[in-house]
C-alpha cells in the first residue's frame, strides 16, 4: 500500500500556515504520509489550471469566471485533487493551510472508510463581515464543507478540468458535482471552526477560520499557544520569513 498522500493549499502569502499545517499533521502521524503543496502557479505551468482572476488595491482576489470575492491561493484550486490523482481509486486528503493538526491522520482516513467524498458538514453562517487581514467573509451553501475532505478520486469524476475552470463557486463548493448520498458526514472535532464550533469539542484539527494566530486581532484566539509551538516546532525557531522556512522547489515530503 502507497504513503497516505495530503494535499495542503498553498499561498504565497502565509508560508507560516503551510508550516504549521504540515508540521502538525506529520508529528501526529501514525503512518506514512505524502504531503503535497497544493501550488497555483505549479498547476498554471503543468496546464490543468487556468481559472482567471484579478486583485484589487486592498488585495482582494476576485475571480472572473462569477465575479465572487475569494480569500486564498486554493480556494478553486483544491478541486483539482481528483484530476492530480489520475482519478485513481486510492483515498486522498485535503486541507486547507490554516489548519493545525492534533490527530492522527489514520484515524481521518478510517473514518472516511469507502466513502467517495468525507467532509464535515457545516451549517457555518458567520457573521462577521470580514476575516483574515480584512478580506471580505462570505456566506454561501456548504460553507467550509470543502475545507477538509477526504476524496476517493475515482468516484469525484464530476470534477473535470472544465468543471474546475469554469463552474461558479457555488457549485464547486457546494458540491454539485457529487450526488449528496455519496458525502459521509464526519465528526465535527475533524473541521474544529475558531469562532463557530462548540468550545465543548476536543478539536482534532482546528481551523482558524478568521486568521492563523500570527495575524492582528488573533493572538488569543484559542489553540493560538499550540499553533506557535508548531510554528516554532517548524522554523526551528529562526524568526525569518516564514515564506522562506518552506521548500517551495520541492513537491511533496514524506515522513
């Protein structure tokens, strides 16, 4: 059997997220893991990704094809997983960035089982305005139901290049293009959300949903003391730019 393979977003503009994310998820790891950055210009160059967009002076990204704001690097990206993986039967992981790990990834995967797609489904609504550095929070169908998910390639062939380049958010994250009997529900302690999930959850992975504990306004968020343990645990401590820590040349890493 094949290293269990993750897909982490990448963006440019908080390698210390990626860090963290990759750091955590591999120090609980029970089994071997094959990380994969999930980079947008990487997938421009290999032509499966061309979904078009602009960024205006605030740094908001807006994309083309809907005219909807999105806040990350791989907001459209991650649904290119299937099509990565060749369509192949063998279960796949992503996450986005800002994610601390404090599980272990097995158990994310049994959970899973033979599921085609394994999500937690939220029924997240938040009502803040904005998020993240002061990037614009939407409300849409499935919010945060795309944010971790655990994919059987093979049975995700609704995600066809076209359908990642052309279908509006909605339908992409709204997951239109799966028959809803095909989504397992998982336990929300797996998509732990900073500001909505119940305190009361053991959160095994904890999103920071409103801005990774780095970020003004987030310092005291909870779980923020771990997430710089990890950061440190990550950087070795080196208070560089943590854009730099990260192998960007390199694709993948097993541990």
């Amino acid at each position: 059997m094949r290293a269990r393979r993750v897909y982490i977003g990448w963006d440019p503009r908080d390698g210390a997220a990626f860090a963290v994310c990759r750091h955590s998820l591999l120090a609980h790891a029970s089994v071997t893991v094959e990380v994969r950055a999930l980079r947008d210009w990487e997938l421009r160059r290999r032509g499966v990704y061309w979904r078009a967009y602009h960024v205006d002076g605030r740094g908001q990204m807006w994309d083309a094809r809907d005219g909807r704001p999105f806040s990350t690097g791989f907001s459209y990206t991650r649904f290119c997983v299937p099509l990565l993986e060749d369509y192949g039967a063998d279960p796949v992981v992503f996450c986005d960035a800002d994610m601390l790990w404090r599980a272990d990834v097995a158990e994310l995967f049994d959970l899973a089982g033979d599921s085609a797609l394994a999500c937690v489904k939220h029924e997240h609504r938040p009502h803040e305005r904005e998020k993240m550095a002061g990037l614009i929070q939407t409300v849409y169908r499935r919010k945060n139901w795309s944010s971790l998910m655990v994919m059987r390639p093979e049975r995700c062939v609704g995600l066809t290049p076209y359908a990642v380049n052309n279908m509006p958010r909605d339908w992409l994250h709204g997951m239109c293009w799966i028959d809803e009997g095909e989504v397992r529900g998982l336990p929300e302690a797996w998509n732990w959300l900073d500001g909505w999930s119940d305190p009361g959850i053991d959160a095994k992975v904890v999103h920071f949903t409103r801005g990774t504990p780095d970020m003004p306004g987030t310092e005291s968020v909870p779980h923020a003391r771990e997430w710089h343990a990890a950061l440190a645990a990550a950087t070795g401590g080196c208070g560089c730019d943590m854009a730099a820590c990260v192998p960007v040349s390199a694709l993948s890493e097993t541990r």
